[in-house]
C-alpha cells in the first residue's frame, strides 16, 4: 500500500503514480514531502519510509527553468524521489498520460528541440533516447497543430457496449448481454442526437477533420445498425469530406464479412482490430473470447474488404504472459504488416475481476518485458 503526505495536494497523484513505477504496491511505503519557494529556487523535502528502511529526500529547481512554480515543485519532488531512491527511469520524473506537452510548450515559445532534449536530460532526468523521441514528437504535433483553425473538430461516436467483461475491466458493471438488449433503443436515440449535432455543426461552420467510432465495441452492433447510424450520418454534408474515419473493431469474435463491407461502403479508412497478445492461453485467462486464430481470420477479412489502414493494440504485461510471450505476440503481428501498432501497458480497474480477487501483484516473468 503506498500512502502520500504532502503539503500540497495538487501533487499528491504524480508522487503516487511515480512510486508505482518504482514500487510494488503491495509494500507497505509512506511518502512524505514539503515545498518551500526561495525567490526562483523551490525545494521539495521529506522521507520516504519503505517498511523498515527510511530515505532521506531533497532536491531543488528554477521556477524560471520550468515556465510556472507547479511544474517546478513537480519537477523537484520527482528529482527528489528518484534520487532519494538512487533509481533512474528511461522518462525520468515525467509521468502522465501526455509527457509530450512539456516539450510542446518550449516548442511554442521558440526553444530549439537540441535544447529541448538537453532540457529533458538535465531538468526531467530522461535518458538521452526518451528526450529525442519526445522533442521528435512534440516538433511533429505542432507541425499538425498548425494546419488546424478554431473552426476545425474530431467527432467522436461512443458505443459504450461490449459483448463481453474482461477480467482486467470495469468499464461494464453487470452481465454484457443484458445491455445489449437495449442497443436497439441507444441507436435510435444515437441518430436523433447526430442529426442535431449534423444540423448544429453545419449552421456554425465547423469542419471535421476526423472522425473516431469507440467504445465499447462498435463492432458488437449488427450490420444493419452500422448501416442505421452511418446513413444518418451522411443525411448532413459536414460528414462528406472528412479526413480520416475510424471504426474501433476490437473484438475479432464481432467482424465478419458484412460488417466490414458496410463500413467500407460509408468510406470508413482506419478499423482497429485488436487481438491484445497471440497467446491462446493468456486470452482465456483474461476473459477474451476469441482465439489467435479467430483474430488472423478478422484480419484477413479487413484486408480483403480494402481498408486503407489496420490498427492492431497489444497489451505489455497481460497476467500469465511473459517476455517470451510478449515477443512472439509482436513478432505475429508485425508478420501482419499492419499500418498502425498501438501498445498498451496493462493496467487492472479498480472493480475488475483481477482486482478483486487479487491477482494483480506482478512477478519478475510479468514485468520481465518491460527491459524489452
């Protein structure tokens, strides 16, 4: 169980998210820190107790280094912890879901992305190779940003229902099958609410750069509702021209022949079809209820329907899976040549069934992947 004291709250969460990093959260660790400001210097001071071990942490920065005293007093506690712990990580002390926007804002205000890597290095902690790859980034997100107006949106069309609960999951709080009872009724309601949505966006000028059908599974809808709502959809001239539409397909148990051949015919682009790992075994501990094989099948279908891109998500650190398994699984895929690979690091919710039940202390096999 980790624990956080701090003195200032707005901290609290990326203490704890650093510590996780770092630390079993099965052991018991009390992290205490305190911020003091000294003109442009802040300090962030206190102890991290680990069960029987006490640590001494301290460290300071420039608020001027870091544009605002909160990203400095973060800075200075994720220094402070790490080298309270005498720990390095390929990210430093960044943590969250977007470390990109720190580059992004130097970026913005003329800095150079060599002095941004230097930057990251020095006032992050990040290897050489992380701080490259996000100032790469970060000069590639402005580069699309700017070809952006206020006018210009992604639409996102949720489909908040899934034909199974993973065991990592809690996105669904009772049995899949009775919700989709009532999909019938939510697509109804969904085309009502496109057409004003169509009619309020085209009145005010808004154009639509991208569109993305999530979820849930979109997939779990019958190729007459992906018909319903995507004839909808087309009944308004703001969804004619748009740049890129993708239909999230995750469930390969969900696609077949006709389905695909309905998104394609609405000029969908991009579907994702996610097999997670190509460990039958790992799959059915998980709760998936399709096999490597059924995913193969799903894939060769997209290809054959002529979609201009395929995405595949993997999931690193799946419980039961190993470095071995995890390799193989990426090796599969990529045999595949799909255009998109997005990898996910596993993660249990809160009132998943792992969770609760307490499977989701991991092992050395379950983390052995991260070195690769």
């Amino acid at each position: 169980m980790i624990t956080i004291h701090c003195d200032n709250n707005a901290h609290r969460l990326d203490a704890y998210h650093l510590l996780c990093i770092l630390f079993d959260k099965s052991r018991e660790i009390t992290a205490t820190l305190s911020f003091a400001i000294q003109g442009d210097r802040v300090n962030c001071s206190g102890v991290l107790q680990l069960e029987d071990t006490t640590l001494p942490l301290q460290a300071t920065t420039l608020i001027s280094r870091h544009k605002s005293q909160k990203r400095a007093e973060n800075a200075a506690m994720g220094k402070a912890i790490l080298e309270g712990c005498n720990r390095k990580l390929p990210y430093g002390y960044s943590v969250g879901v977007r470390p990109v926007k720190v580059p992004l804002s130097y970026i913005k205000s003329g800095v150079s992305p060599d002095e941004i890597t230097e930057f990251l290095q020095t006032d992050y902690g990040m290897a050489k190779r992380n701080a490259e790859i996000l100032s790469a980034l970060a000069l590639e997100e402005l580069t699309w940003e700017q070809t952006l107006t206020e006018k210009d949106i992604c639409f996102y069309l949720s489909i908040p229902f899934y034909p199974t609960r993973c065991s990592y999951c809690s996105f669904i709080s009772s049995a899949a099958p009775n919700h989709l009872k009532i999909l019938p009724y939510y697509v109804e309601l969904l085309c009502k609410e496109i057409a004003l949505l169509g009619k309020a966006l085209q009145e005010n000028g808004y154009n639509i750069r991208a569109m993305y059908m999530g979820g849930g599974t979109p997939s779990v809808l019958t190729a007459k509702q992906l018909e319903q709502i995507f004839t909808r959809l087309y009944n308004y001239p703001i969804f004619f021209n748009i740049g890129e539409i993708t239909v999230e397909c995750g469930r390969p148990d969900t696609v077949d022949e006709e389905k695909l051949n309905i998104l394609k015919a609405f000029h969908v682009d991009r579907i994702c079809i996610n097999p997670q790992t190509t460990q039958d075994e790992v799959l059915n501990a998980i709760g998936r209820c399709h096999t490597t094989s059924r995913f193969y099948h799903a894939f060769e279908l997209a290809r054959k329907a002529g979609f201009s891109t395929l995405n595949c998500d993997l999931i690193a650190g799946l419980p039961g899976d190993t470095r071995a398994g995890f390799e193989q699984s990426i090796t599969d895929v990529l045999a595949l040549q799909p255009e998109n690979v997005t990898i996910h690091t596993f993660s249990a919710k809160k009132s998943a069934y792992l969770t609760t039940t307490g499977q989701t202390n991991p092992t050395k096999a379950d983390t052995d992947w991260v070195d690769f």
